[in-house]
C-alpha cells in the first residue's frame, strides 16, 4: 500500500487558496451577471441577424403553401366562400366560383413554393403583392360581412383577413431583402 502524498496534496491545496479561480466574466455581483447576460445576448443577436429573414421566408411561405393546398379541396378551406365572393366582386361575375378558388390555390401555392425554396424571389415578391390586394381587398368590398360581430368586432372571416396584414408586414420585409437590405447590429449599443 503506497502513502498519500499528504505534503504535495496541502502545497495544493495552499496554492489555490493563494490564487483563486478567477470568473471569466469581469467584476462581481450585479455587474458579472450583466455582463454575462449581454454575452448572451450578444449570442443570440448574432444568431437572429444570421437566420430570422430566412426563418421569415420560410414561414411566410409555409402558411401560403397549407392554405393554398387546402383551396384545391372544395369545402376545405374556411376561406373558400370568402374567396368566391370577393372574387366575383372584382372580376364583375366573370370568373366562376370554383375557377377562381383554383387560382387563388395556384396562386398561393407558387408563392409558397418559391419562398420556401428560397428561388425566383422576385416573382414570388410581385405575385404576393397581387395576392395580398386580393386578400385585404374584402375590408374594402365585403365590410359588412368582416365586421358584424357584438358592436363592430370583427366576424371570424374578418379575423381571418385581418391576420394577414402581418403578412404584409412579413412581405415587405421580404421585399426589402431583394434590393440587398440585411440585419446588422448597431454599432452603438447602450
């Protein structure tokens, strides 16, 4: 049976009492924890200036794709007589019901598509400006039928249409991505 090394083992010990670990975040206390929460968010910033617009594309494009894929089974879509009414309105009873559900199926499937795969951006830019004056139009056409819940709330189908100017916004972003426009940090942080 060997000794313990009792000598080396308190030299240890002693030096490290002489020369503690030192945090790798500077200062102590309040400071030390906000400085390691700007690291992290620091992080995290980085990150999110990295992928969010790819992140956007992407969603963006999801929700074009389902609720496009949902317009090419007649009585799937909870947009399908919103749709046909709106579109009989701007086409002046041209275009049949079940016509213009196809359209607008296509429409928004390519659109999906194309933002999803990150591919003929510009295209999908243009055809989702048609596409959303297509889908905001029924606050303008169809008011009565959007808002005439309890007072002036809106009715589900006017939910449905008023969620989409945050699309809007999401397109515009989007939109700006093509002309070179990218996230950058601020050189100035407070």
């Amino acid at each position: 049976m060997s000794a313990i090394p009792f000598p080396s083992l308190i030299a240890r010990y002693a030096a490290a009492a002489v020369h503690p670990v030192r945090s790798r975040v500077s200062g102590s206390g309040i400071e030390g924890i906000d400085a390691r929460l700007r690291a992290i968010e620091a992080v995290c910033q980085r990150w999110l200036i990295a992928y969010s617009i790819a992140i956007l594309r992407i969603s963006v494009g999801a929700v074009f794709l389902g609720f496009g894929m949902l317009k090419f089974f007649p009585g799937v879509s909870p947009a399908q007589n919103l749709v046909e009414s709106t579109t009989h309105i701007l086409t002046f009873g041209l275009v049949p019901g079940a016509t213009a559900l196809v359209a607008v199926a296509v429409l928004e499937c390519t659109i999906g598509l194309c933002l999803i795969a990150g591919r003929a951006m510009r295209g999908a830019v243009y055809l989702l400006v048609i596409q959303l004056a297509g889908i905001l139009s029924p606050i303008v056409l169809l008011p009565g039928r959007l808002f005439s819940g309890t007072g002036i709330a809106p009715t589900l189908e006017g939910q449905y249409v008023l969620k989409d100017i945050i699309i809007v916004g999401a397109a515009l972003v989007l939109a700006a991505t093509l002309g070179g426009a990218r996230l950058a940090a601020a050189t100035n942080n407070k």
